[in-house]
C-alpha cells in the first residue's frame, strides 16, 4: 500500500495576516536604525548588502499587495508545500529584482511603499482567494504563510549582518518553523525519523520501520532558529552538531543528505 499523502496543515489566515504586520513592522523599525555605513555592509547572502536585503524584504512582503492588486488566477497552480521547492528556479530573477529595487529608492521609501500595499489587505479577505506569485497562483492563506518564511528567515539575516537583536513575532516564528518540517516530511515521507521542534513542530519523516508507540528509535531536536538556518542552508548539519545546537539518535537520524529544504 503506497505511504498516505501529506496533508496540508491548517493555519488561520487571519493570525497569519497579523503575524506577517507584526513581523514586518519589527523589520521595519530596525532597518529605520540602519547608517548608511551600516547598509553597505555585506550580509551572508552571495555579494548582497544590507541595503540589498533590506529591499528583498520589502519587496517579497509588498508582493502580496501587489498581487491582490490584480485579477486572481482562474486556476490554483502551486499547493503551499509544493513552494518550498518551487522556489529555487527562481532565485536568479529574484536576486536581479532586488538589486534594482534597492537600487531605486531608499529603504524608508521602500518600507513606507510596503507598508502602504499591505493596508490593502483587509482582514476579511478570504484565504481561499487566488492569487498570482512568482511561482505560480496560490490561495492568498497559503502565500502569507510563506511570506513569514520570507520575513522570519531575513530577519535572522539582517541581524547577523547588522548585530541588532530584531524580535521574532511568534506566530511568525511558529509558521516558519512548521512550513519547513512539513516540507522535510514532504521531500523525504516515511516514518523512521521523528524530527522536533519544540514547541512548534514535530514531524515524521524518511522511509524505514515506522515508529507505533514509545520512544522513537530515530530522533533529532533542535531549536526553532537553528532549524530553520538547517533547513535554508545558513547552519551545515556537522556545524549544528559540534555547537551541540542539534541532538540527533539512531542510525537513520543524519538528515544532512536532505537538507537544506529551501534554496
């Protein structure tokens, strides 16, 4: 019997849409701090600045103003745990639309601009509207969720570049953190492997004897940050390990040949 489909967490798209507010306004708050010295610096993302994420940020979050600007799709192309890997054929576009967004107008510009886009999303709006993105037409509850991948992954970036402590929202952190473990347990199904997250997350995954009860002979824990810098390739599996920022037992318990999730 083949293993059952994953099926598609629910999230509520009205503490996804306050969550990504929120978390933005954090972003945009520490970026209004930023020198002009400061915006030079390099991040750890290829030969981006400061200035250059900061206008990703803004832009991959002013993205869903944009779209709700425009007639929906007729027809839904990308399921929410399909955009993880979706997105990585893009990454070339991307970087070339952030550099010329960063490039055109100052950050507060930027931020005041995004800002702006996301007073058009009201709180009624409808999860189940489609809408256009990058990747394809996705229901409007689905690409909030991944925009807290956006704005929770770049926050980390833009605190190791900067130094600045940038708060996480929580229900942002969480969203993040349960897109990505559920997105491992699409690229790899099974049941051999119990991958946790407290308090966010536990999932399982990678084919092999499937655990019924009891302690799972196969488990790895970690935090949700250093979870989600494994899963987007900011922290290597060994890394993780000798900082002891990971705990991982049994012999099917090494997922660095599944990792990262999210180019």
């Amino acid at each position: 019997m083949p293993p059952a489909k994953k099926r598609t967490r629910a999230y509520d798209p009205a503490k996804i849409r306050t969550a990504v507010l929120a978390q933005f306004e954090n972003v945009r708050q520490a970026v209004g701090t930023l020198t002009p010295e400061q915006l030079a610096r390099p991040t750890r993302l290829g030969d981006w600045t400061v200035r250059e994420l900061a206008g990703h940020i803004a832009m991959a979050v002013g993205a869903v103003g944009r779209a709700l600007q425009q007639p929906a799709p007729a027809v839904l192309e990308v399921e929410l745990l399909d955009w993880p890997s979706a997105t990585a054929a893009h990454a070339g576009r991307i970087s070339d639309d952030t550099k010329e967004i960063a490039a055109g107008a100052h950050p507060s510009e930027l931020y005041a601009r995004t800002a702006s886009l996301l007073a058009e999303l009201p709180p009624t709006a409808s999860g189940d509207r489609l809408v256009g993105t990058r990747v394809g037409a996705m229901r409007l509850g689905d690409y909030l969720v991944t925009r807290t991948v956006e704005l929770v992954v770049h926050t980390d970036d833009l605190s190791e570049a900067t130094g600045l402590d940038i708060p996480y929202d929580r229900q942002a952190l969480a969203a993040c953190t349960r897109l990505l473990a559920d997105a491992l347990a699409v690229k790899a199904p099974g049941g051999s492997v119990e991958v946790r997250v407290p308090p966010f997350a536990v999932v399982q995954c990678v084919e092999g004897p499937r655990h019924t009860r009891g302690t799972p002979p196969n488990v790895v824990e970690t935090d949700p940050l250093t979870w989600i810098r494994l899963a987007t390739g900011r922290t290597g599996w060994a890394e993780a390990l000798d900082a002891a920022k990971v705990s991982a037992s049994g012999e099917r318990a090494d997922l660095s040949g599944l990792l990262p999730i999210l180019g």
